[in-house]
C-alpha cells in the first residue's frame, strides 16, 4: 500500500466510524451540523491548526461576534494563529 494510498485512508477513517451514528441524522439539518463541524477540523488540519485548540478557540469566540466579517476571520485559512497559541 503506498503511501498516499495510507494518508487518504486515514484521513477518512472518522467519517467511516461515525457512518452508523449519522443514520439517525433523520432531517437535513441534523445532519448538516456535524459536516459543517467536520469541514472546519478538517481544514484546521490542512492549515496546520491543532483541531481541538481550534474549535475551543471558535466556540468560545462565537458568542461574542456580532457581524459576518466577524466570523469569516474565524475560518482556518484566515485564522490569527496568535489568537490559537496564546490559549
């Protein structure tokens, strides 16, 4: 097995483990949620953003943002990783 073959399957390893937990997502919404949470990790991943300082660091800014511009500076690629480190 080569060694993209390995990297491509470990990274979809999660999603194939929490299949069975989706199938009780029974409307759009309910299973909207966890995609959106796993496309942000996944992009903290590739932007080299330790996953869970991440989400800890959106979810305890979230409250506190009061316009759009607020948020788009919260996605992994536009991230301050001064703000990350600091915690």
């Amino acid at each position: 097995m080569g060694l993209m073959h390995r990297t491509a399957e470990n990274m979809i390893r999660p999603y194939v483990i929490g299949r069975k937990n989706w199938m009780f997502a029974d409307t759009p919404a309910g299973a909207e949620a966890p995609a959106n949470i796993y496309s942000l990790l996944v992009s903290a991943k590739i932007n080299n953003i330790q996953p869970y300082k991440y989400l800890r660091h959106v979810l305890e800014t979230l409250p506190n943002v009061t316009n759009i511009d607020e948020i788009a500076v919260l996605m992994p690629h536009r991230i301050d990783m001064k703000s990350i480190c600091d915690e």
